[in-house]
C-alpha cells in the first residue's frame, strides 16, 4: 500500500513539474509575442528597447534645449538627436528605421537598422549618401540604386548590420545642382570637372554627422561597404574604428562606364570595372 501511494505521490509531482514547466513556456511565449509588433515578428526586438530609451531621453532633452531647437543658432559643436523609431519591412529584408535630427547640417538623416548592433563589433555599416535618380527613379547614369539595395539585402543576409541614409544629394551639392551637372556631363564634362564648373568641390560630403550617428546607435566598430577611400579616412578621422573594408561593386554597362571610370581614375575609388553589357 505504501509504495502505491509513494508511485501516485511521484506521478503527482512529476504531474505537477510538468504543469509548472507548461505554465511557464506559454508566459515566455505570451511575453516573447507581447514584444512583437503587429504582427511583424522579428524573432526578439528587446535589443531596440535601448534605441526607444536613447530616443525618449533625446526628446526630453529637445524639449528642454536652451536653443528651443533652433539648430542654426545652437553653440554645441554638434548636437545629434534620436527623434523617431519605427519598424520598416521592405523588400530587401525587415528593418528597422530611425530618424535623427542634428545641428551641423540640419537635414533629416536616417538608419536602417538589422539585429542587435547596440555595443556591438566588426557591424556590417553602410553610409549611402541619397540619389533620387538612382535610388528612386532607377536611374542608370550611376551605381547607387543597385548599391543600396545590395547593401539591405547583404545586411539582411548577414542578420546584422545598419545602412545610414545621407541626405547628401549629388555628392552633397543638391539635387537640382547634380541634375545642371548631369546637363554639363551631357555636353561633354565628367562628374568630376563638372562639380569644380559649377563652383563646388568634386566631392562636398563630410561624415562627421555620420560618425556621430553610428556612435549614437552604440556601434564599437564597423566593416564597410564601400569603394570610396575618402569615406575610410574620414570616418576614422572623426573616431569609428574601421576593422575592415568590404567591396560594394557592381558590373559596368554602358550607361554608366564613363560614370565610374571617373570614379575610379579621378576619384580613386577601388572599382574593377567589370563590364557586363547584358545589364
Ligand atoms: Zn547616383
């Protein structure tokens, strides 16, 4: 009799283990899909409670700025704000997209954001300066279309990684001057003579906007994309370590040849120039 009740005694309690273990997977899963956000999963986003933390204090901190954010009369040498965090499924992966405002340029930058990169390492990192007729309307006078949407696709790949968006339009002169430097390259002019014609530098961007934003987002170091060597020394100017430069070249055609062999010769980008006419 003793041991039926020692063996009903052991059932109960392995009964009730297993009921505890129950209870306790369905709260984690209950919690787990609390943390996921209309119905978009992206597996665990407790990493972006940080972003929403840096965003909440930064716009506490914009709302007691002495400038009452009248960035153009701010003293700070370089102020840069987290304003804005929202999910952005698209179509080279699911990220997510943050907005900044700063002080030095005042114009309205972005991160794309994949995985956990707060205080991370060696981070996949992208700084794409913004192209309209390339990123938009597909434009085939220039690489930058297909470099973006390499660039999401390998950091979706990767799982890891962040793209800043640039909003320094035709080499940082502008959209309508890039496209009277597009009617000079049109007569005969290549990109770079056409810039200097114009009164501007062949290449007007700095990236210390960029450096401080990649600090924001807690990124230790960075692997590259890039073919641009004024973008490793510039950055590493500016204090982000670069462990590693990471190609980001498509094939030529005939639409941009002349494009990127100006790149290549007067620019010094790191490009092979593999052409491939059936693009
Ligand atoms: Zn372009």
């Amino acid at each position: 009799m003793l041991a039926y009740i020692r063996i009903l005694l052991l059932f109960f309690s392995v009964g009730s283990l297993s009921l505890s273990l129950s209870i306790g997977s369905y709260v984690l899963l209950l919690d787990f899909l609390g943390k996921c956000y209309h119905g978009l999963c992206l597996f665990s986003l407790d990493f972006m409670e940080s972003y929403y933390g840096i965003r909440d204090a930064d716009i506490s901190e914009y709302k007691g700025c002495e400038f009452n954010w009248a960035c153009e009369t701010c003293s700070k040498a370089l102020c840069i704000t987290l304003v804005a965090v929202a999910e952005l499924p698209s179509e080279y992966g699911s990220f997510m997209i943050l907005g900044f405002a700063n002080n030095k340029d005042h114009k309205d930058h972005i991160a794309v954001v994949k995985g956990d990169i707060y205080g991370a390492e060696d981070v996949l990192t992208r700084l794409h300066s913004a192209c309209l007729t390339g990123d938009a309307l597909g434009s085939r006078r220039c690489d930058c279309g297909p470099q973006l949407h390499t660039a999401m696709r390998m950091i979706e790949s990767e799982g890891m990684g962040v793209l800043l968006y640039m909003q320094q339009e035709g080499r940082g002169i502008g959209l309508v001057n890039k496209i009277k430097a597009y009617q000079l390259q049109d007569q005969g002019f290549d990109t770079y003579d056409a810039n200097l014609h114009l009164g501007f530098e062949p290449d007007a961007r700095d990236y210390e906007v960029s450096a401080a934003m990649l600090r924001k987002l807690g990124v230790k170091s960075v692997r590259l994309l890039t073919n641009n060597p004024d973008k490793l020394d510039q950055l590493a100017l500016y204090g982000v370590e670069i462990t590693e430069r990471v190609q980001l070249e498509l094939p030529v055609h005939g639409d941009d040849e002349a494009y990127m062999r100006t790149k290549k010769e007067r620019f010094g980008h790191k490009l092979d120039l593999v052409d491939d006419s059936s693009i």
